[in-house]
C-alpha cells in the first residue's frame, strides 16, 4: 500500500465513474476490473495507492485503490468504480466534485 504525500495531498475536482463495459478486463496494474470493488483510476499516482476520496456536495468520505490510468476527460482527476461512486453517491449523476487526500 502506497500513501499519497506532498504535492499530490490534497487535489480537488471532477470525479466520474466506470463499470458495466470494462467489468472483468485488464486494468493498468494488470489485474482484472471488478466493477463491484472500492478502486479507481488516476493519471499519476501509482498503482496501489490508496486515497481517501471526499464527496464536496454531501462531505461523504470513501477510501479507494488506485489500480488504473484515468479519467482522460477535461477537469476530472478519478474515475471510481461503480461500487466506490455508490457508495460516494455521485452514482446517479454520473460525475461528482471530490477531494482526494492522503489517508
């Protein structure tokens, strides 16, 4: 387990979400997509990091592994697997305003 330090401690804005079409395939770390699991992607922490992940609308906090690349979308700085975006409650929206942080 890696931890979040420095610059990368504190980063805040969009998250979305990813499942149905990429449940059971190969993720960045190499193992498989479980759209049912508390894991995400980013674009530069490395694989295995583990964040808290901060819902700025309802303060709802969630931890997360970081086991793939992403979101390549404008403004956004998480994708969440299905489960951590329920469970987050950005689910429904589809996309979120979130903090990430170092546990």
């Amino acid at each position: 387990m890696t931890s979040v330090t420095g610059a990368l401690a504190d980063q805040c804005g969009g998250a979305s979400w990813y499942g149905p079409g990429f449940h059971g395939k190969k993720t960045a770390s190499g193992e498989r997509f479980n759209e049912n699991a508390m894991t995400a992607a980013h674009k530069s922490l490395p694989l295995g990091t583990v964040v808290k992940v901060t819902n700025q609308r309802t303060g709802k906090s969630i931890k997360v592994t970081i086991n793939d690349r992403g979101p390549y979308a404008k403004g956004r700085i998480i994708d969440l697997s299905k489960a951590a975006a329920a469970k987050l409650g950005t689910q429904a929206s589809g996309v979120g305003k979130v903090c990430i942080a170092e546990l």
